[in-house]
C-alpha cells in the first residue's frame, strides 16, 4: 500500500515532495497529540489540574450556574488561555470529566500542531533553499517527547508558544523583506498574546528592545544614518524606562521582578553558584519530563541528547560569529534574525535560570517555560547539525535525524509513559497516580470519591492509534527518500538563500 502512494508522488518536484512531506509530518504531530492526550491520564499533566481549577473558576463569570469550586484562585491569571478555551469548556460542561479533559485536550493539540507548521515557514522564510532546515526544524520540534505531551494537556504553555512563534515569523519577514505594516502589526499583536497568555513570554521584551537596533543595522545602508537612528532609539528608551516601570504595575511582570529582587538578597553568592542545577533540570525537564515530573529517563539518556545538543549550538554559534567578522556569506536579513534567534534562546533560558536560582519558590526549572522560543531553538539546532555534516546531503540526513527521533518517541511512550502510569497495557490504571488533595473541584471530587479505577481506552483503538503512526512515519520517511533521489545532493556553501535582502 505505501509503494502505491509513494508512485502517485513521483511525478512531483522537490517543492511538491516538500510540501507533502511537511504535510504528513503535522497529521504525524496530530496523531502523537491524540495518543499522548487518551494514553496520559486525566488531569496528571503538568499543573494540569491546576488549569482546569482555573479555567472552571473562570467559567463561573460567564455561567455562574455550572456550580462552585472550593478553589480557582488563580482564575484570570492567563486571560488568553481562559478565553481560549472557555468556549469548548461551556459546550461540554455537561459532559462527563473525561469527554470534557479530552476535549480541551484536543484543542491543544490543534494548537500545538499549528505551531510545528509556524516554525516551518519560519524555517522556510529564513532558508528556503536549505530542506534540513525548513523540514528539520519542525520536526526536530514534533518529536520532542515532553513538548508533544505539553501540548496534549490542558495549559496555556502552548498558547504562548503559538503566539511567540507568530512573533518571530513575523520578525523574521521584517527582516528578510523590509518595512511592511502588516508583518509589524503581526509581530506586535503576538508579543501582546503572548504576554496575555502566560509569563513564560516576557522573554520577548528583551528581544521588542534589541529589535530596533538590529532593524535599524539591517534596513538602513549609511552609516551616518544608522548612528543618528541608533543614538535616537537609544535615548528614546531611556526617556521610557520610568513609564515602562509604571506600565509593568498594572501586569504581573512588577509583582515578578519584586519577587526576583527578594530572591537577589538571600545569600546572593551562595544561590548564584548553585546556577548549574537549575540549568541541568531546565534541560532534563525541556526533553522527558512527562506529568508532575513523574516519568524521568535514566541519567545516561539526557547525557546522550546533550552531546549533539551541544555540538549543534556551538556550530551554529561558531558559523555566526565567523560570518559576522567576515560579512560575506550570509545575507543581512538572515544574519540579523540568527542574532535575534539567539537573544530569544538566551533571554528565555536567563530569565527561567535565574528566578529557580535565586527564589526558593520557584521549584524545579522546567523545560516548558522556554518552549516559547522553541521555534529558535529548533532552527539553530537544525542548523548546527547542518554545519557539521548534513550539508553534504540534505534529504539524506533528515532520514538520520528521522529514525533516531522516532525510535526515541516509541522507546518514552511504550517503556515510561505507559509502564509508570499503567499496570499491564492496555488495563487500569494505577490508582496511585490518580491521588489529588482535597481541594479539588467538585466534579474531580466526586470522580474519586468513587474510588474506581478509571478504565484505559479499548486495546483495539490504542492498536489502530499506533498502526497508524509508524503507517504515517513510513510515508515520511518515503517522502524523504524520494525528495533525496529527485534532485543531486546541494553544493557546499553558506547557508542557502535566494531571496535578496
């Protein structure tokens, strides 16, 4: 059946075969969402619980009649997530917890697709001739264990990596095509939503404030020009530095600066050498993490993600700063928006290393705080693996970063996810993963009251959900194959672009 479809492609350029390629990678995303979201159990994920706490206290604003929860006080705290979801909240308040949870669930699921596909056109906008790129990056981020079970639960960590993704996407357009109205009012109005949605997003304040200057060095060709612009932005956020203060009290963004300045006076040397803790479970909890940090991997297996990890950032890092001294190879616009990937990266890793190293009550430092700049993380890395060898044969390599990814995916879902949360597979599940305080609502209330083991989906539909994923995968990697044997293998060079900047 496969070799029937493949031969209705092979009449199709490199350009089709990548669009279907990329295609079937979002329905490959989509069906990993749904397994994560019915195989996770309800209301386990991360702060899950909370989320619904919250979005149902919300919901007593719109239709005080659905009842009254014993808590919720967080309610109003994530305006863009509540209204998000509140419309499919109302419409399954009378169903019963587990139609509703996989509902909402579902929804981020949707979202958490759309965001592969943002970071695709991020990747084709910034390298559209390069396919590792524009084809790895998106999925290098569909295949992150803890990114897919993040957006299969109820939260609004996904909302704010959407609207940050869109952000970028249109960064990255001002950058590579010039002045233009509407990409600034996208780029605007998503840093907004992405504030609204969560904390995790003030990172991009940092970025909204090197962004003149990095425009204003790739927009404008003289010299003279460019040091009047710069001397002119430069006073002009001084001059703002007490309204910004001022604006931030009415947000949280004060109450956490506050909170960071308190954290600044307990033992500032002793918190500041304890920064590489933070640091190592920012990037244990960024790749497997799943539920209350309850599924982890053996300490080997984040050492062997962090090898070409780190490999792949150094030779991104490394390609940049050589091209930048040398200003040659890469176009302007190109160069200026890797310089603005990086700050995001950085911004969003300081800002999350930071407030777990110097407040105590910050917890564990968890690796979704910083998937809002996953869209820059993942091009950079693609790129990193691009510079170290990919280059040599683009479409070839996707299928050494494919298989390995999807080996990986299996190896998380079928040996932790469901051998930590379930007995035997597919059977009850385990009631001790299933313990919440009594605080909970009254509808999660009365669901544990009962003292029932809540049954797993049927284990025909788990067959058929997991048939259809490695079906789903062998196409991919088809595509793949074919996408390497449409076209000879690119000649060495910097990064490709044929757009003039």
């Amino acid at each position: 059946m496969l070799e029937k479809v493949l031969k209705t492609y092979k009449g199709l350029d490199p350009e089709g075969l990548e669009r279907k390629a990329i295609g079937t990678l979002l329905r490959l995303a989509f069906l990993r969402g749904v397994i994560y979201a019915l195989v996770v159990p309800l209301l386990v994920g991360a702060d899950e619980s909370n989320y619904f706490i919250d979005l149902q206290a919300f919901a007593l604003r719109v239709a005080p009649s659905l009842g009254r929860p014993l808590v919720g006080e967080g309610a109003g705290q994530r305006p863009l997530f509540e209204a998000l979801y509140l419309p499919l909240y109302l419409a399954t308040s009378g169903k019963t917890l587990f139609f509703q949870v996989i509902a909402l669930r579902l929804l981020g699921v949707c979202l958490g697709v759309a965001t592969i596909y943002v970071i695709h056109l991020i990747a084709k906008r910034l390298a559209p001739e390069n396919r590792f790129i524009t084809l790895g990056a998106p999925l290098l981020a569909a295949f992150i264990p803890q990114f897919t079970h993040v957006y299969a639960t109820i939260g609004p960590d996904i909302v704010a990596t959407l609207a940050a993704s869109v952000c970028f996407l249109g960064l990255v357009h001002l950058l590579k095509e010039g002045p233009s109205v509407r990409w600034g009012a996208i780029s605007a109005g998503s840093l907004l939503l992405a504030l609204l949605a969560k904390r995790t997003g003030f990172f991009l304040i940092a970025v909204a404030l090197v962004l003149p200057f990095v425009l204003i060095l790739t927009w404008v060709p003289k010299s003279e020009e460019r040091r009047l612009y710069l001397a002119g932005h430069a006073g002009l956020l001084t001059a703002l530095l007490p309204l910004g203060w001022y604006v931030a009290g009415f947000t949280s963004l004060k109450k956490s600066l506050l909170i960071l300045q308190r954290g600044l006076d307990l033992d500032l040397v002793r918190r500041t050498l304890n920064i590489l803790s933070p640091t190592g479970d920012l990037f244990v909890t960024f790749w497997v993490a799943i539920g209350r940090l309850a599924v982890m991997l053996p300490s080997q297996v984040y050492l062997a993600l962090f090898v070409p990890v780190f490999l792949a950032l150094a030779a991104a890092a490394v390609y940049l700063l050589c091209d930048l001294r040398r200003r040659s190879k890469i176009p302007a616009g190109t160069a200026a928006a890797l310089v603005l990937f990086w700050l995001a990266v950085l911004a969003s890793v300081a800002v999350v290393v930071a407030k777990a190293a110097l407040v105590p009550s910050t917890g564990v430092a968890q690796g979704r705080w910083i998937y809002p700049a996953i869209g820059p993380l993942a091009i950079l890395l693609a790129l990193g693996w691009w510079r170290i060898g990919a280059r040599r044969d683009e479409p070839r390599a996707l299928l050494v970063l494919a298989v390995p990814a999807f080996i990986f995916d299996l190896f998380v879902v079928r040996s932790y996810v469901i051998a930590h949360y379930y007995q035997s597979f597919p059977a009850k599940l385990n009631l001790a993963s299933l313990t919440f305080g009594d605080s909970m609502t009254w509808q999660m209330g009365q669901a544990i009251a009962t003292s029932r083991p809540v049954v797993a989906t049927h284990p025909l539909g788990y067959a058929i959900l997991f048939a259809a994923y490695v079906a789903l995968f062998a196409l991919l990697c088809g595509l793949l194959v074919q996408l390497a044997l449409s076209r000879p293998p690119p000649a060495q060079g910097s990064l490709s672009d044929t757009s003039k900047d």
